[in-house]
C-alpha cells in the first residue's frame, strides 16, 4: 500500500460513511492510488477530468455516468459535486492537482463524505 491508499483509508474508509475512495492525478491523467477493489477505468477518470474544465453545467442539468451507472447531480461547483443515484451516490472533489472521487451507500450522510474529502485534499497539500 503506498503512501495516499494509507491516506485514502485512514481519512475516508474509516468514516464508515465512504465506501470507495480514489484518486486521480490531472497532470499525468490517470488514477494515482484507490482503495482495495475500486478499479477506475481510464476513462471515467479523463471524464471526470473534462468534467471539472469543460462541462460542469452539462453534469448539473444531465447528471454524470460513471462505471456504467447513472447518477444525478445534487451539487456542483468548481470544485465539488455531489451525485446520487438509487443505490448510493458519489462525492468528487478537485484539488490543484487531483480528483478525488468516493462512493458512499444510500443513508449516508453526504456532507460528511464531502468534509473527509476535503481534508483528505487539504492534508495532502493540494
């Protein structure tokens, strides 16, 4: 496990309220770390990506596909959304130089999985 799966863990799966956590490097394009068996294919990564430079409007309005499910947005701003669908939702959140992206199950509570990942960003110094 290297050094932000250990993040990952100790910030965002030890909540109980994420489920899957990852994250994916802008500059290189690609998922840097994830938790154990939470496989990002590339491209979702690149269009999460996009999401966040070209098309935040589109996913406010339309919603975001992501490993082959359809989710709803809820929020979204510069640098944050929120989408759920019925079996659970996701939080993405753009630091300078990440994407972090966590699952998290129906009856969570969404706004603790925002705060764990952005202090995630924040401990990480991006």
């Amino acid at each position: 496990m290297n050094q932000l799966e250990a993040l990952l863990n100790d910030s965002l799966i030890r909540t109980k309220h994420v489920e899957n956590a990852a994250i994916i490097d802008i500059k290189e394009r690609k998922v840097c770390a994830s938790t154990f068996g939470f496989n990002v294919p590339p491209e979702n990564a690149l269009n999460l990506i996009y999401t966040f430079h070209k098309n935040l409007l589109q996913v406010r309005r339309g919603g975001l596909y992501f490993k082959e499910k359809h989710y709803k947005c809820l929020r979204a701003d510069e640098h944050s959304i929120y989408l759920q669908n019925p079996d659970g939702g996701l939080i993405v959140v753009k630091t300078k130089t990440f994407i972090l992206v966590a699952s998290y199950k129906v009856g969570m509570y969404p706004s603790v999985c925002v705060e764990a990942v952005e202090k995630l960003g924040k401990r990480n110094g991006c």
